[in-house]
C-alpha cells in the first residue's frame, strides 16, 4: 500500500488554498513541533496528492501583479520631476 499523504491542519490548507505555501509550512511546523524540512515535505506531499491545489499554491506566486513594476517605475519619475522642476 503508498504512503497516504498527510492530512494537514485546516489553517495550513486554507493557507494552501490562498497560495501561501509558506505559511502553510510555517502552520505544520508550530502545530506539528517539526523541523522545517520535515514540514515542508507534509506540506509538499499534500499538495502532490491534491492536483487540484497545485494550481492554486504556484500559479499564484506567478501570476502575481505583472504591472507593478510599471507602477513603481511611473511614481518614481513621477517624483523625481517633481523634485527636479518645482523643488530646485
């Protein structure tokens, strides 16, 4: 018989569930009294035996704000104008 993965603390999944893997780590390790690696291979295999959280646990950190940096970079100059027209 597999090993059967986990089962997690419902913190940790919710956490899964909004993309923070490394909360949920963070949950397994205070709850569970683990080292980091040991929680991060629960976390890990918990999220391999429910595909159907993977999307959601990396697709987040990717997906991200792809404009941010744009926005950044507009209010820096924005700034730096204005400090170099009305502050000279």
């Amino acid at each position: 018989m597999p090993d059967q993965p986990p089962h997690l603390p419902p913190a940790a999944v919710d956490a899964i569930r909004r993309g923070n893997k490394i909360e949920a780590i963070k949950i397994v390790r205070e709850i569970r009294l683990l080292g980091l690696k040991e929680a991060k291979d629960q976390v890990d295999a918990y999220v391999n035996a429910h595909p159907e959280l993977s999307g959601s646990a990396q697709g987040t950190a990717e997906a991200g704000a792809p404009w941010l940096p744009w926005l950044v970079a507009l209010v820096a100059t924005m700034l730096l104008g204005y400090f170099y027209y009305y502050k000279r």
